[in-house]
C-alpha cells in the first residue's frame, strides 16, 4: 500500500523553525517505528505572497485537497500588515479551511505537571487540566454575508455578520458529542443566546441533537462570556466545550494560557471523510508566526509536534504512536528542559529550539 501522504506548509516567522523539528521526528518515525509518510511541501501565507503574488496558490490548494493530511506552521508578519485585505497571509490559512470544509476544530489545553508551577493561575486551579474546546470553523462572523466597509452618507460603515445554519451548527454538535464518549462524556456548549438569534438557535440545535442522538452525554450550557469567566475561574469544571468560530478564537486563547504557554498548544481541525476513510484535516498550532522572536532559535516547537501526534492519532489511526510522541514531551518536560516561553526571567539557561526538538527525539528514542 502507498505511504500516507502529508503536505507541510510551514509558513512565515517561527512556522519554519517549529516545523524543522517536526520533520526530525517524521524522520525518526520513519527510521525507528516504519511509520513512513509521502512528505511534500509548499507555500503558504506571506511567503507564498512574495513568491506568487497570493497567500495561497491554486496548485497548492489543489494539494492540500489530495494529500491525507495537512501540516501548517504559521502564517503572517509585520511586513504584511499594510497588504490590501485580499492578500493578507491570513486569507491563505482561511481558504484552506473554508475550502477543505475543516469544520470540526479541536483545540486540546492540557497541562503538564511540570509546567503547573508556570501559569498565571494558582497551581492548584490548573495541575491535572485537560479539556478540548471544538471550534466551529468554517462559518460564523468569519465568514458570513454581507460583509466590507461600506459608506453611507457621510460616514464609513465595517460590517461582518455571525450567520449559522442548522445544518453547520449540527455537524459540530455531533463531532463535540462524539468526542465527549471518548472522554469523560461531558459537553458544554457556549454562545450569547441572550443577544444573539444566532445563538439561540445554536443552542436549540445542540440541544436538539444531544437529546435525539446523543442523551447518553452530559450537556450544558453557558453564555460565552460567563463561559470566559468560569474557565479562569475554575477551568477543571469542563472537558468538551463546543463553540462558534469567535467565540472558539478567544476561548482557546484564554485555554492555552491555563496551560502556561501559547507554544505548547496544538490542534487539529478536521472536515468530512475523504473516499479512504479519513478525514480531511490540516494540524497547526494555536500560537502565530510571533515574529519577534522569529530566526532568534527561541521558539518552542512543542505546540508544532503536538499537532503532529494529533495528525498520528485522528488522521492515520495510530494513538499509540501519538501517545508515545505525548509521553516524550511530558518527560522532556518533567526533566526541566525548558524553551524561553517556558521560564521566568531567573529561572536559568533556556534551550533553543532544535534542543527541545533533540530532546523530544531523545526521549522518543528512550521509548522504544
Ligand atoms: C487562530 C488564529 C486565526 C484565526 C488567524 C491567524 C486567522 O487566530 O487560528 O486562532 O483567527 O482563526
Ligand atoms: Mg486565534
């Protein structure tokens, strides 16, 4: 049988420096556990821009809809902010979601006990956190009609719309509820259905599957502000939350930092089954291109070869090997190796980011 195909576009800023290291572990898989993959790679954001003129190329979409599953690095940079709008290297990351119909955003915030010492919330409120938020993504104010800046009179006017459909809200509900079975059963859908006839029908909707489909699980609900609120407040009290494409923007945000670090936040955002079975799926961190740091070697590639073990498990069927890949980072972690993210200002040498990549792969190594 041919080898799984994966097409890596590592982007702008940090995205190719993370990446590097993913690809030692693609080889390391490759090397030591005959997991091999077809690798290709592209083009994407503001780099695609400079080489073609658009973030995203034609060729290169028609790419990410044949290979089994995309990995991204991250996209944009100050030297495209004044770019028309059209152009931005953002709109080549939402094309290949909105093309691939990547609906289903799973974003894990899980924390490591090594790092329960480093958030900015009492030890106590973030040690053992492990909860997913699923991310409608591919709908919502992001994407809805009408939208542009407009004049009337004499004065301009920035309109977006938040616009759902049954249907979308429904497909989201089910991949939230499906993953709660595999979890502790628990979903919590949030949404401001006090200001929003978009958020009152996302609840009747979620409501209305859980109980024909799925009444097994526990649902709840919550307005998303509140929801914001209780995730600072007592984060544990969740484990699936399912939520619009804003609402999932900000909350996974806030999620992240519960953990510690933005750089250490994968996910995985998943569309329909392709004719092979698999679904179709582009892996990214949540963290962006932070050119600050961008060729400095400080950036921390873990949230990168997290959203690799999540190719490995929901792409390619292989949990133990993802598992192995989770249980390397914990170790590395446990162990006090630690990215510049990672560490207060006294708190020592940091190491760069093909140290951590080393010490993953060390610690993978130690595995087998
Ligand atoms: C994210 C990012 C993106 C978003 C940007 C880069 C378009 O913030 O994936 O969370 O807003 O969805
Ligand atoms: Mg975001």
């Amino acid at each position: 049988m041919a080898n799984p195909s994966l097409l890596i576009l590592a982007g702008d800023g940090i995205g190719p420096e993370v990446m590097a290291e993913v690809k030692k572990i693609i080889g390391w898989f490759g090397a030591r556990r005959g997991v091999t993959f077809d690798v290709s790679e592209d083009l994407v954001g503001g780099c695609a821009y400079d080489k073609h003129g658009t973030p995203l190329h034609d060729d290169t979409m028609a790419k990410a809809q044949a290979v089994d599953a995309v990995l991204l690095g991250a996209v944009g940079g100050p030297k495209y902010d004044t770019l028309d709008f059209s152009v931005k290297p953002e709109r080549g990351l939402l094309r290949l979601r909105k093309e691939m119909d990547l609906f289903s955003n799973l974003r894990p915030a899980q924390c490591f006990d090594a790092l329960a010492d480093f958030s900015s919330l009492k030890k106590e409120v973030v040690a053992g956190l492990d909860i997913v938020i699923v991310r409608e993504l591919t709908s919502g104010v992001y994407f809805g009609e009408p939208r542009g800046i407009f004049t009337e009179g004499n004065e301009r006017v920035g309109i977006n719309t938040q616009r759902y459909t049954e249907s979308e809200i429904a497909r989201v509900a089910r991949s939230a509820f499906e993953l709660a079975r595999k979890r502790s059963n628990k979903v919590c859908s949030m949404e401001k259905a006090n200001v929003m006839e978009s958020g009152i029908l996302w609840r009747e909707v979620v409501q209305e599957i859980h109980d024909k489909e799925y009444p097994d699980v526990a649902l709840s609900h919550m307005y998303a502000d509140a929801g914001a609120m209780q995730l600072c407040r007592w984060p544990k009290q969740f484990d699936v939350i399912v939520t619009d494409n804003l609402f999932g923007d900000l909350l996974s945000d806030m999620a992240a930092m519960l953990t510690g670090s933005l750089g250490m936040l994968p996910s995985a955002s998943l569309g329909l089954p392709m004719a092979n079975g698999r679904p179709k799926a582009l892996y990214e961190p949540v963290h962006g291109s932070a050119p600050d740091i961008a060729g400095t070697g400080k950036a921390n590639p873990i949230a990168c070869i997290l959203s690799f073990a999540m190719a490995l498990r929901y792409s390619f069927d292989l949990g133990d090997e993802a598992t192995r890949v989770e249980k390397a980072v914990e170790k590395v972690l446990a162990d006090g190796v630690r990215t510049a993210d990672l560490m207060g200002p006294e708190d020592g040498k940091a190491v760069s980011t093909s140290q951590m990549g080393d010490a993953v792969i060390a610690a993978l190594q130690a595995s087998v």
